[in-house]
C-alpha cells in the first residue's frame, strides 16, 4: 500500500488503480441494488392494488349440484 512505501510511485499508482477497481465495484452494486428496490416497488404496489380489490370483492356465493 503506499502508505507502507511513501515515495513509491508505482505502489502509489497500483493502490490508486485497486481502489479506483473497488469503487467501480461498488457503484455497479449500487446500480444492481436500485434496480432490485425499483423491481420490488413495482411488484408491492401491485399486490397493494390486488389486497384492497380482494377486500372489497363480494364474498363468492356456494353453489350446491
């Protein structure tokens, strides 16, 4: 790490290369994780409009053969 060999250069520049690699890392699971939650809005609004149809339908009527 450069701060192990401060006057370094090439460590300087392989630890600023692996870190830039780690943020690029977590920006994509960043993205990914949005993109889940975006998902996950669209399918709970869904089944929040499905509940409240289901609690206002009339029961079904029995019917006997």
């Amino acid at each position: 790490m450069c701060v192990d060999v401060p006057g370094d250069l090439g460590v300087a520049e392989e630890t600023f290369t692996a870190m830039m690699r780690e943020r690029d890392g977590s920006d994509a699971d960043i993205a990914h994780l949005i993109e889940t939650r975006d998902a996950l809005d669209v399918l709970i609004r869904a089944n929040s409009r499905h509940r409240a149809e289901l609690s206002t339908a009339p029961e079904p009527v029995a019917q006997f053969a």
